[in-house]
C-alpha cells in the first residue's frame, strides 16, 4: 500500500477469523481469511468472495498443546498426524 500512497481508513480491528468474517458481513470493509474457515463459518453465504483477488503466499501454522492435554486421544492423534508434514 505505502507504494501506491494508500491509506486505508481502519475502521475496527478484531483478533481471530470468525470475528473478522462476521465485522465484513456487517458491511464494515474487506477482509482476508483461510478459505477453509471461510467454508465453514456459519456466515459464508453471508459475504461475497472476489473474483480477481490476489493470490496469497501459503504461511505455517505453528501448534502447541500442554502435556496434559497430549493424553487426551483426540488430541494425540492430531499431533500426531500434524507430525507427519
């Protein structure tokens, strides 16, 4: 944006992909999400998607979980299969 003098008007800032599907359903600007959270969020036939938008570089998503929480089987078998990559 600094490239081409733009300077977005910010008008909210939200903290996780859910909030920031539903600020744009409200009519409050544009955002970007993964699109599976976009397929899965129950206001997905609420926004409109692009159909021009830049692609985006893929990025990593890091994940931790207690030692406890690693007993848990369901939890076990996420790690596990996450290890795998």
């Amino acid at each position: 944006m600094k490239k081409n003098t733009v300077t977005p008007d910010i008008t909210s800032e939200v903290s996780g992909n859910e909030a920031l599907i539903a600020m744009v359903r409200l009519g409050c600007g544009i955002g970007i999400v993964p699109q599976l959270v976009l397929e899965k969020s129950p206001f997905c036939d609420d926004v409109k998607i692009l159909k021009n938008a830049p692609v985006l570089d893929p990025y990593e998503v890091g994940l931790c979980a207690t030692k406890r929480g690693l007993a848990r089987p369901a939890v076990r078998a996420f790690w596990d299969l996450a290890a795998r990559k």
